[in-house]
C-alpha cells in the first residue's frame, strides 16, 4: 500500500455498513469525503425532525431496563468494550485519518482517549453510584439517603476535530450511569463514532440504547435538545452558546466544552530543549486543531532570540504531508473551509503589521486542506489572531519583561480553557499557575498530561465552558440526587403538654449542643 492509499480496513461494505443505522427517511444524504483526496467515501444519510424523535423513544424504551441492570453487570459490558476499542485502535485510526486529515500519530492517541475514560469510572462508578447516608436533622430518629438516578436520555453533540473521542468518551459515563444516549456527531467526522458504538454493542451495549443521528448542527439541534433530558456539547463558543440558551429555555442540564485562546507562559529558567518539543506539539498537534492547543506563547525578553530561533527552526521543518502511516508530523486541516478560516487570521495579522516568521501559507500541492505550521511575531490584540480562537496550527510570539505583565496578558482574553507554564523550579512554575484564570493548566507540558488526568475535572472557565468532563463530577452530572429522607418517630415540635416557649428554648439549645458535639 502506498501512504496516501486509502486504508485497506476501510471498505464500501464497512462505511456502508456503519451510515446503515443513521436515520433518514427522507432520502436525503451529505457526502461524507476522505480529507487527504476530496473524494467522496459515502453517502451519509441526513435525520430529519421525526428521525430524532423515533431516536429518542426508542432510546428511551431502552434506557427503562438498561437502569434497572444492577451496575456491575453495566460496568462488565464496559470492561469487554475496552478490550475490544484497544485491539481495534488500528481500524479506528484509519477511519478517523479518512475523515479528519489528521496525522497517524494523532489518530492512534484519539484511540486511546474512551479506554482510558472507561478505565477510570470502571474503578470509581461502583462508589459513585452507590446510595449516601446522611444524618438527619434530629439524631438517631432521623436521616436521608442520596440516591443517584440517572436523568433519562442524554443528547450528546460532537465536534469534527476528535470526533471518536468526543463521540464516544462523553457518552461513557453516562451510560454507565444508566442511561440512553443520542449522539449527533459533524457530518464530516461520523464515520469513527459510528464504528466506536458498534464495538460497544458487540462487547453487549443492548441494542437501541445508543443513537445517532446526522445533520447540519442548525437544522438538527432543535429537536435534539428539546427531546433530551440533558445536553453534553463540545465546540465552538458561539454555538454553545445556542445550546445553552436553549436548554435553560427547557430548563434541562447542560454542559458545555467550548473554545480556547490558550497561553503558555515560558520562565528564564527553561530548559529549551525540553521545552521547544511539547512546544511545538501543543502548537501543532492535530494541525492546531485541539481546543487545548496554544496560540499564544510569553517568552522572557531575557532569552527572548535563543527560545524563537530554537522554536522557529524546528517549526520550520516539519514534515509536513498525506499519508496514513507514522511519517508525517503534521497532517490536513479538516476541510478547504477551516483551511480558508486559518489563512484569514494570517492574512488579517499580516496586512496589520504582524510578521510571519516560518510557514503562513496553504499547501494545495498536498492535498486540498494543508497550511504550513505558521509562527508570527508582532500580533495585537486588536487583529483576529490576537483575540479570537484560530483553531489552526498557527501561533503568535510575544516578549515579557516580567512575569506580572506575563500573567496579566496570559489573562487578558475572554476564554479560559487552558494554559501552560514552564520553568525550571516547580515551585516558580506552580506560583504563576495560580495565578492564571483557566480551567486547565499544565505544568511543564502544553496540553496533554490535564487532560489525560481522568481522574480531575476539566471544563473551562470564562467564555470557555460551564461545566466539566473527567473526574466524580464527570459522572454525576448526568444524574438526579433524590433525597430519600426517613424520620423514625415523630418528634418535630413540642411535646404533648408543652408550651410553644419551652419547645424553643429546648430546640436552641439542642442546635448548641449538637455543634458541640458536632452531630450533623
Ligand atoms: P461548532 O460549534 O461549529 O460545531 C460543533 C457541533 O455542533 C457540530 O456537530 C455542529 O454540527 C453542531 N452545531 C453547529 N451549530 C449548531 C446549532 N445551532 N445547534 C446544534 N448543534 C449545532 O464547532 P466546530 O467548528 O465543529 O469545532 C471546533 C470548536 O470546538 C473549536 O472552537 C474548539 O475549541 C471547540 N472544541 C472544544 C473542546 C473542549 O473540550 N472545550 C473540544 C473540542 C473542540
């Protein structure tokens, strides 16, 4: 096979089989195309208002006895999908490179991202689930129980830039919980999700629990998230923002993962070689296309030309190319579209006075969607690539004198997704890392090691996101707390006989006495 053919794993038979469970009864399709070629894979099928409602009350009707399972016997049919997401990573990787563009190395680490979530709620659920005893207002005689119970069926919609990850690993903990889940994954990206909720249901995910259906966002939101009883999203702010305006109008739950201006703030004490290689990976890992990715760096003027020549160099050769296996560093951009958003930003910082300093320009000699990794110098606020998200391998360098005026631009921006501090001297590091106003920071590395800690919440702040993915909290937001509350004998109010004063005069004095005794 050469590089560029496509994968030998991704038949018609395979892509017919997977668009086969979309809902679409009108007939009408999108056509879902390889990345790398602009050729067009197959025929998507596009659900139509009464498709979703069928979706979710077959859905429904599913997650009714999917509930009842007693956890460990949901948790079992989890711990077979991770053996079998892991054995078919390869499979997985290719659909996700046909339909991305992204390079191998990012495909393989997409992979990896479900059996990592899987694994730690496969170890925390049991205990999070379990009903909580709490004491009650009158000791002894009195407490309450905090019983979980799962919220229903939970709309899920999914971004293009990890769209098996996205698709899938928010999808997890929810089932888990108990309940049904109805995805609606980019059009461009749905073939990988797909195949991931196939392996699920081979490993014993009953049948009907797990939906998706397919359609422009604007056209299948609506009805989407008037029929859920709670909504994860993960995308733009500007679309969040929708989402949220309309599930506060149904007054449902919802979470939001949204974008990122993310800054990484580099210490004088910085060992440049290890720095300049996460670098460059949280710069332009998935083509810039991470919402965690960082588009703006704070060198020291210090050491200002050292870290930019350093960087720059290596930026500047990259290998940049088409091809499903290891060699490329860098992959496609996901469409002509995003290719012609990112090349806006460039376009607009250089006619304002920015300097490209490596790369700036698309690469149609590759394929239809490549831009070069770009490094500028000399960007402002004012101009898109100061301000706004670019979504794209592009990054703009900015001198400090101090690390006060490094923290005070790292934070002024409207989002808070994250950031990234290095130093030398942990303890440097994580005084700057409080400091700064984001739901994510890492230390030492650019992106990953925070969002790979399953075990702790990760959301946004500011205009990044409400809510968070990963951690207890991961799980519980798509459940109720019911408060199962028992009072064994009646003894609220005065006794027979006593007088409304003597009631609370003793009732005062038993709330002093209970603190005293710290009885809750
Ligand atoms: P997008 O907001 O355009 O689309 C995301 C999803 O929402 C797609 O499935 C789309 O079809 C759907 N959609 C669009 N309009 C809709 C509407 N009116 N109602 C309902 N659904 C609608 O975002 P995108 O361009 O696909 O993805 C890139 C963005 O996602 C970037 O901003 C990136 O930072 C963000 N992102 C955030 C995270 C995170 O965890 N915070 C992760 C990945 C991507």
């Amino acid at each position: 096979m050469s590089a560029t053919q496509r994968p030998a794993s991704v038949t018609d038979e395979l892509l017919e089989r997977l668009v086969a469970r979309v809902p679409g009864r009108t007939g009408a399709t999108w056509k879902l195309t390889e990345v790398y070629t602009g050729e067009v894979l197959v025929e998507l099928p596009q659900s139509t208002e009464q498709d979703i409602e069928a979706a979710f009350e077959e859905a429904r009707a599913a997650q009714r006895l999917w509930a009842q399972w007693p956890v460990e016997r949901r948790l079992e049919v989890f711990a077979r999908a991770h053996t079998l997401l892991v054995d078919n990573a390869h499979t997985t990787a290719d659909l996700i490179q046909v339909e991305s563009g992204k390079n191998r190395r990012m495909a393989i680490e997409e992979t990896c991202d479900p059996p990592m979530v899987m694994s730690y709620y496969l170890k925390r659920a049991k205990r999070l689930l379990a009903p909580k005893r709490h004491g009650g207002p009158v000791p002894i005689v009195s407490g309450s129980t905090e019983v979980r119970v799962p919220k229903g069926v939970v709309g899920i919609i999914a971004p293009w830039n990890f769209p098996f990850a996205t698709g899938l690993s928010d999808a997890i903990p929810a089932l888990i919980a108990g309940n049904a889940v109805v995805v609606k994954p980019d059009n461009k990206t749905a073939l990988s999700p797909l195949y991931g909720i196939s392996l699920l249901e081979e490993a014993g995910l009953p049948e009907g629990l797990f939906q998706v259906v397919c359609g422009d966002g604007p056209d299948v939101g609506p009805t989407l998230i008037d029929n859920a009883d709670y909504v994860m999203f993960t995308g733009s702010t500007a679309t969040g923002r929708v989402i949220g305006e309309r599930a506060g109008r149904n007054l449902i739950g919802c979470c939001l993962e949204l974008g990122g201006k993310n800054p990484m703030i580099v210490l004088d004490d910085v060992d440049v070689e290890e720095w300049v290689e996460s670098a460059l990976f949280g710069v332009f890992g998935n083509t810039g296309q991470i919402c965690m990715h960082i588009e703006r760096i704070y060198l020291p003027e210090s050491r200002y030309d050292e870290l930019r020549s350093a960087f720059v160099d290596r930026a500047s050769s990259l290998v940049i190319g088409a091809a499903y296996d290891f060699g490329p560093e860098i992959g496609s951009l996901v469409s002509p579209d995003h290719r012609d958003r990112v090349a806006s930003h460039v376009e607009d910082a250089v006619a304002q006075g920015a300097t490209v300093l490596t790369g700036g320009r698309a690469r149609p000699d590759i394929g239809p969607a490549f831009f070069e990794p770009t490094v500028l110098e000399g960007v402002t606020k004012d101009m898109l690539a100061g301000h706004t998200e670019t979504f794209g391998p592009v990054v703009a360098l900015y001198p400090y004198r101090t690390v006060d005026e490094a923290i005070r631009l790292a934070n002024d921006t409207d989002y808070g997704l994250n950031a990234s501090v290095w130093s030398g001297d942990l303890a440097r590091a994580e005084a700057v890392a409080a400091r700064i106003e984001s739901g994510n920071v890492n230390i030492n590395d650019a992106l990953a090691t925070a969002y790979a800690s399953k075990g702790s919440p990760s959301g946004g702040v500011k205009q990044s996101g409400v809510g968070a993915r990963h951690g207890d909290q991961g799980l519980l937001k798509y459940t109720d707390a019911k408060n199962v509350a028992v009072l064994k004998k009646q003894v609220m109010g005065p006794r027979p006989g006593q007088g409304y004063d003597a009631y609370v005069r003793q009732m005062l004095s038993s709330l002093k006495l209970m603190r005293r005794l710290r009885v809750r």
